[in-house]
C-alpha cells in the first residue's frame, strides 16, 4: 500500500512539475495600438495610400494599397524597425523568410523596390534582416533552410526563453516604410505602443 502511494505521488510531482516547467515558457500575448499617427484599427490612410498592421513579436503584418492613378513603389532597401531602446534595424518585406534572405543576398544586398499598381493592394510580412547574423554562421552557398529559420530574430520577447516581455508593456516601437511617388520618396513612420503584455 505504502508503495502505490509513493508511485501515486511521485506522478503527481512530475505532472506538476511538467505543468510549472510548461508555464515558464508559455507565449506572451502582446495587445498593441497604433499612436502615432493615432489610429484605433492599426491602421494609416491618406489621399494616397491604405496602410493596415497586424504585429506580433515575430513579424508585422503590412497591407498597401495603392489609391492614386499611377504606379508607386515600397522602398523595400530603405525601410527599417526602430526598437524601444532607439536601435535601428534593416527590415525585410515578403511572404517567406527564407525566399526574402536568399533573394536579399542573389541580390548582393539589395532589395529592388515593390511595385504596387493604381488601384491594387500588396500584403506580406515585415522582419529584421538577419542575413549578416547567418553569415556569419558559416559558408553562405551551404546555409540550410532550417539555419536560416533557426536565425530569424523576434522583434519582441516570445516567450521567458526570448526575454522579459512583461518590462515592455508601455514601451514604444517604430516602422519606417519609404514609398517613391513618381521619383519624390514619402517616409511614412508608424509608432505602436505596446499596451499589455500577457503570459
């Protein structure tokens, strides 16, 4: 009897050791607004452009669209994250993280403008460009699809492993995105505020 009773509890030391070794590492879950311009939908428009956000401590997610009656194009090699420190990072913009380093870098470092046609809208993901940090991992031609991955750097803690998200809550952050009109470039800068940070 005495030994089903140690079993017992020594399984139920180690599911609550599981439990509690679980929780350290649960995901924040960041609520973000968008203070300057101020915006209740974390989102931009004028008599040019749409502009909508979705952020999360990975990535941002960025729609354009494009009011005027010609074409206008996202300086993608100009555009860049300011963090809540003041640290300027070089960004980039696409669907696949993966596809945007390799292009980023078959491009000797230059990303060509994103043209958004009169009318049309362009969506993707913004993040911090880490091609120098894989670099420096090793040879660049035999860089593997899983280090590329492995070197994607969160904008914001994602978990206690990343960092303490919770000393955010309050703090400020900014995405720059430079659009050419017609050969005349428009800095459009967003500042979110991050205004809870949950575990």
């Amino acid at each position: 009897m005495y030994k089903i009773a140690n079993i017992n509890y020594l399984i139920i030391l180690g599911s609550l050791c599981l439990i509690f070794s679980s929780c350290k590492n649960a995901p924040y879950r960041y609520s973000f607004s968008l203070v300057e311009p101020e915006s209740k939908t974390l989102g931009f428009e004028d008599s040019n452009v749409l502009i909508r956000f979705l952020p999360s401590p990975e990535k941002i997610w960025v729609s354009i669209r494009n009011k005027t009656d010609h074409e206008i194009n996202l300086v993608r090699d100009k555009a860049e994250f300011i963090d809540h420190l003041g640290k300027s990072r070089k960004v980039l913009y696409g669907y696949n993280f993966e596809q945007e380093i390799r292009f980023f870098a078959d491009n000797r470092r230059f990303v060509s403008p994103m043209r958004i046609d009169p009318g049309s809208e362009i969506t993707g993901h913004v993040w911090i460009n880490t091609f120098l940090d894989i670099t420096l991992m090793k040879d660049w031609t035999r860089v593997s699809s899983v280090d590329i991955y492995y070197s994607m750097r969160p904008f914001l803690p994602r978990n206690r492993n990343d960092g303490r998200g919770e000393e955010l809550k309050d703090s400020t952050f900014k995405l720059i995105l430079p659009i050419d009109f017609d050969g005349s470039i428009s800095n459009y800068m967003f500042t979110f505020m991050i205004n809870d940070v949950v575990e």
